[in-house]
C-alpha cells in the first residue's frame, strides 16, 4: 500500500471502535429464527456482517420466502438494546489509538444514528467522536455504496483521497475504496481473505498497530500491502 500524506481518519463502528458484532450476529440469529429462517451462528456473520438494512431484508424475505410487512422489526427493536448494555465493549486498543489522532475524525456506519451513539457512549467513546457521525439514515444507500464515507469526508472537510478509512467487513472495505479512499482493512475478527485487496488498501490484525500505521499514511511513506 502507497502512502500519500492522509489529513483525516474515518472509522467504521462495529467491530472497529465497538466489538459489537457477536452481540449483534446472535440477536439477529434469534429474529430470524423467530421469522422462520434457521441459520447457523457463522453462515449468518459471514453473510450480513457489514451489510445494510436493505441487504438484510432481501436475504430474510428470500429465506423466509414472504415479504415483511412495515413494522415487522418492531417487535425485536428491543432485543439488541439490551444486549448492548450488558455486554458491550470497546475493541482492544481502540482507545488509545483515537486518543492518539490529531487529525479531523469521523465515524461512517451502515447502523442507525441512535446505535451508533448508544454504542460509542456505552464504550466511553462519543465525547470524542461526537459531531462527526454519519450513519446509513443520513446517505442514499449505505455500505457497499460509498455514500457514507463521502458524506464522513464532507463532514472533516477533507477530500475523500486524502482520508483513510479503518473497517472491517468486506461491504466496508469496498465502500472505502469505492469512496477512493486509503483503506485499512481490520481482519480481527473477519478472515483476510474475505476483505477486498488493493493498492491502497492494508489489512492489519491489532489495534495497538493503528498509531503507527497512520504514522506511516500521514508522512506519504508506504506500509506495505
């Protein structure tokens, strides 16, 4: 991956700032199945991790062979709630490496505005990243589309190919280099081999590498691939 002088970082937030994710995959195990579709625990991560509301929809309807009528969500809008106020965390290190950043910030997420504060506030992590959230709610389509970032980039006020964006699911990746951004892939809990490759785009494993590697992207020097 070339570096070329970055001058803002974009985050996604599940699984990036929050490990949200197996929380989220076994809420939505239990909604499915309610629905009428079974599925194994790693079929359905591998699946929708990342994905959009959209996304997630069609694959129901397919797999439960019906429509969902409006409001068919209502009944579980609870459910994850819950489960993110009683075993919510931060992603190791995430912490010190957005304490670390002196460059504009800003969240990009295919989530709801309302999850994506209650999870940062959760984790202890909205003061920092507040006022530069930008969920799926606010764009034309999310994540593969670029509109998220775009919009995050708008947002800092920072051309989208002098951002970087930290995500960790392939719909992500993919909307970050669509957005014609730097992309650091995070493969923590998503297997390398799912995540879109690139010129510019490095896949890592540990927050704590982070501090370096925009180190490395602000000063133009390469990291690698």
């Amino acid at each position: 991956m070339v570096g070329g002088g970055i001058e803002g970082v974009i985050f996604d937030c599940d699984g990036v700032l929050v490990d949200s994710e197996p929380l989220s995959m076994r809420v939505t195990q239990r909604v499915v199945a309610d629905l009428g579709w079974h599925v194994e625990l790693d079929v359905l991560g591998e699946l929708l991790t990342g994905c959009s509301h959209e996304f997630y929809v069609e694959q129901v309807e397919r797999n439960i062979g019906r429509r969902l009528e409006p409001g068919w969500d209502d009944p579980y809008r609870g459910w994850l709630e819950r489960e993110l106020h009683a075993a919510l965390t931060a992603v190791p290190g995430i912490h010190s490496a957005v304490a670390g950043i002196d460059l504009p910030t800003a969240v990009a997420s295919n989530s709801t505005q309302a999850r994506i504060r209650l999870s940062l506030e959760i984790v202890g992590l909205l003061a920092q990243l507040d006022g530069s959230i930008v969920s799926a709610d606010d764009v034309a389509e999310g994540k593969p589309a670029p509109d998220v970032y775009l919009e995050a980039a708008d947002l800092i006020g920072v051309p989208p190919d002098r951002c970087v964006a930290i995500d960790d699911s392939p719909f992500g990746v993919l909307a970050a280099q669509r957005a014609g951004m730097f992309v650091l892939a995070f493969a923590r809990s998503t297997q390398p081999g799912r995540l879109p490759t690139g010129d510019r785009t490095h896949v890592f494993d540990d927050m704590s590498q982070l501090p370096e590697l925009l180190r490395r992207l602000r000063v133009g020097g390469g990291i690698g691939t």
